[in-house]
C-alpha cells in the first residue's frame, strides 16, 4: 500500500506516519468548524464525531499507511463509529497489523477480503453496513512494480477508484464523504529526504508516478455530481 519507492528510509517512514497524522487533521478539522462549503454539499461537524458518520468504509487497510488510519481512529475520541475494513490482502496486506483491534473493538471493527474492482462486491458492503463514509487507500505501489507490471496499478489505482466513485454516485444521498489518500510523488521523484518539494503542476517520472496521477483527476470533479470528495 502506498510505499512505492519509499521504503529503508527511516525519514521517508516519518514521512508516511506524518501523512496519517494529517489524514485524520483533515477530519479532525471538518468536526472543529461550525461548517465547510463544498460545491452541491455541506460538511458540518456533526458529521464525523457527529449523527452522520458512523460506519466508515477503509478500502486497504491491512496496508502499510490504512492499517495505521485504522488504530489511529479507533485510539482517539473523534470518530465513534464502526470502521468496515475492505482489503484484497495483496503482496501489500498484512492482516497482522491489525492484530487484537477486533478484540479490542469487536462491535465496531469488522474486515472484509474484496477488490475494489468488484463493484459488486464493494456495493454488498455499501448496503449491508451503511458506509456513509469512505476513506480510499487501497492502490497498486512500488516502483519497480509499476515498471515491470502496469496493468495492475492501471487497474486498480485508476479503474478502481472510478469504481469506488460510481458507487459514491449511485449511494450520494448515504454517503456523506469520499476521502482520497494519493501520494505525493505525482510531483515528481522524492528529494534526498524522501519528500518532494510539491510544485504547482504535476511532473511524474515513472509509470508508478503516472499511474497515480488520474485518481487524483478522477476524485475532484466527482463533486459535479454532488459527491463530497477530499484529496490527501
């Protein structure tokens, strides 16, 4: 998950833990505020630790970054509500990063193995548990990966997220946020320390680069169709 070049890097570790961190700074200020505006939608701050938003879909959280979100939700105060994690269990998934959270939690975390190419399957997910929120990790990563095989990451970063997008679309009136967690190597190959220097347009370098690029382009103009969406 998400790790594409990263890797044996004690800094671009810190770096990945810091990106969490702001995840949940995202959510953490849409409860703070008395209201956000977004086009065709109005996030309040009842909706995270508020009525709305109580069953939070993880797509990849057995990952390296996902399976960190999901402590981090369930060791603060913020988030009350249920966290439905849907992994594939890739190279990329390690169920064991998750270890003792449903014991610790086990009305409020539940895991399910699915592709989020299977839009069926996700969509079994939408209905069974009431996702009214959805906050997407799940992506092919790694480099050399990338190089050697783009189909998958053509597959899942970009068809799947289109996917995940559609469902979004067709469940509008349930779900209140679909929150994309993207990488910043669109910018361009990471500096000496493991962190791009983020300019205004996007330079990818390889295909892993390239590959990520048209989720991001996918998620923002979702919000024509009156989906709430945010990017990390």
């Amino acid at each position: 998950m998400w790790q594409g070049g990263k890797c044996g890097n004690v800094s671009v570790i810190s770096y990945q833990l810091s990106v969490i961190s702001y995840q949940l700074s995202v959510i953490s200020y849409q409860c703070s505020v008395a209201s956000v505006q977004l086009p065709g939608f109005r996030v309040s701050n009842q909706m995270i630790c508020g009525e709305y938003m109580k069953n939070m879909l993880v797509t990849g959280g057995c990952g390296f970054i996902g399976a960190n979100f999901v402590r981090y939700l369930f060791s603060g105060e913020n988030f009350g509500g249920r966290v439905i994690n849907a992994d594939k269990l890739t190279y990329a998934g390690n169920p064991e990063s998750l270890r003792g959270v449903k014991e610790a939690f086990p009305d409020r975390y539940h895991f399910v193995r699915a592709d989020i190419c299977d839009s069926e399957a996700v969509e079994r997910i939408i209905a069974e548990y009431g996702i009214d929120c959805i906050c997407h990790f799940a992506a092919e990563s790694h480099v050399d990966r990338s190089i050697a095989g783009p189909d998958a990451f053509v597959q899942t970063n970009i068809a799947g997220t289109f996917r995940l997008l559609e469902l979004c679309r067709k469940y509008k009136d349930q779900i209140r946020l679909f929150h994309h967690v993207s990488t910043d190597e669109v910018f361009g190959s990471l500096g000496m320390m493991g962190i791009s220097p983020k300019p205004r347009r996007m330079i990818p370098a390889v295909p892993f680069h390239i590959q990520s690029c048209p989720p991001d382009h996918l998620v923002r103009p979702a919000q024509t169709y009156g989906i709430p969406v945010g990017n990390t």
